[in-house]
C-alpha cells in the first residue's frame, strides 16, 4: 500500500529539485532575453532581481502543481476494475491531492515564497497572493484552456510586466519543460527512473 502522505511530500520535492535540474530558470532567462532583444530592436532586456526569480519560480511551482494534481498523477493511482482492467484509484488519488495541498504552503515557506507580491494591473490594486490560492485559480473550472491563459499571463507579468506579449509567448513555451519536470518527479517516486539532465549553475531558491 502506498503511503500517499509521503508520496506527496516527495513528490513536489522532487518536482522543485527538477526545475533546478533541468536549468527551467535559465532557459526562461534565455529564451526571454533572446525574444527581449529582437522585439526592442537591440534594447537591453530588463534583468531580474532575486525577488522576479522568486516570483517566477513561485507561478512555475503553482502552475505544475494544478497541472499534476488535475491531469498528471490519475496514471499513477489506479485500480483493477472487475470489466474494464485498470482505472484510476480516485480514493487514493483525493488523498494524495490533500497531502500535496497541506504541504504545499509548508514547501513553499521553506523557500521563501510562502506569499508572493503582485503588481497592480489595470483596476486590480496590488496584492499578496499564496500558492494554494494560485493553484486554485489554474485548478478553478476544471477548463485547461483557461488555466493555460492564465498561467501565461500570470508568469508574463513575472518575466516582463513591460512586455508582456513576448512574455507571454516565452511563458506558454515553457509549459512542456515544466509536464517533463512532473512526469520525472512521478516516474521517479513512483520507482520509474527518469534521468534529467543536469546544469552546473545553481539558484538560491532551492
């Protein structure tokens, strides 16, 4: 029987480790300048502080976490069905999703981000938001389409709040580097090995 409270706990573990170690940040950083610079004719992009990173890790953590917790992980809780073979488990799929959710804040915390600032956009005035609270924004519906807007837009306004459509391109792009991320950190829990490559530059978020 699988402990999901441990596996929940291991399983974002792994998945902010593996931003770390698939170089996410730094692909961002890359891709965004390389865009940055062709849209401003030359221009210098504008550079991060440590409180951007943290924000951009912030809606990356946020975003994956929906993303494993609405589509993800019913491969990996299933169950035998007396017609049908196998299906997914969905006890133990809503006990994992507790778990992940109860420790998600506590993780958070631990790398400084338990909220995170936003700017005021438009109408909508500055405001701390946290990550069970970004979660449910991409998780709310159940629409995938939504969220995927969302998402853009949330992390465009990270990368770029003064450019935000090359943001916004730059942010959507990076969505199947953060399902590898995912399916690496179930494959690996759930006793699969999924090797990630590996970068030297570190970040001091994790």
């Amino acid at each position: 029987m699988i402990d999901t409270e441990r596996t929940a706990r291991e399983t974002l573990d792994r998945a902010v480790a593996g931003l770390r170690e698939t170089g996410y940040l730094e692909w961002l950083e890359s891709t965004y300048r390389k865009a940055a610079a062709a849209a401003t004719k030359g221009l210098e992009p504008r550079t991060w502080s440590e409180q951007d990173e943290r924000r951009i890790v912030f809606e990356a953590v946020a975003y994956m976490s929906a993303l494993l917790l609405e589509r993800e992980v019913r491969g990996y809780f299933t169950q035998r069905k007396l017609l049908f073979g196998r299906g997914p488990d969905r006890k133990r799929i809503e006990a994992f999703r507790a778990s992940f959710l109860q420790y998600l804040p506590e993780k958070l915390s631990s790398l400084g981000m338990a909220r995170v600032l936003v700017p005021a956009v438009g109408s909508v005035a500055a405001h701390e938001v946290t990550g069970v609270e970004r979660l449910k924004e991409y998780t709310r519906g159940g629409d995938s389409k939504k969220a995927f807007e969302h998402f853009g837009s949330c992390m465009a306004r990270a990368l770029d709040p003064n450019l935000e459509v090359v943001a916004n391109i730059v942010a959507l792009e990076s969505i199947p580097m953060l399902v590898l991320v995912i399916r690496g950190a179930l494959d690996r829990e759930f006793g699969i090995p999924t090797p990630w490559p590996r970068r030297s530059r570190s970040r001091s978020w994790v």
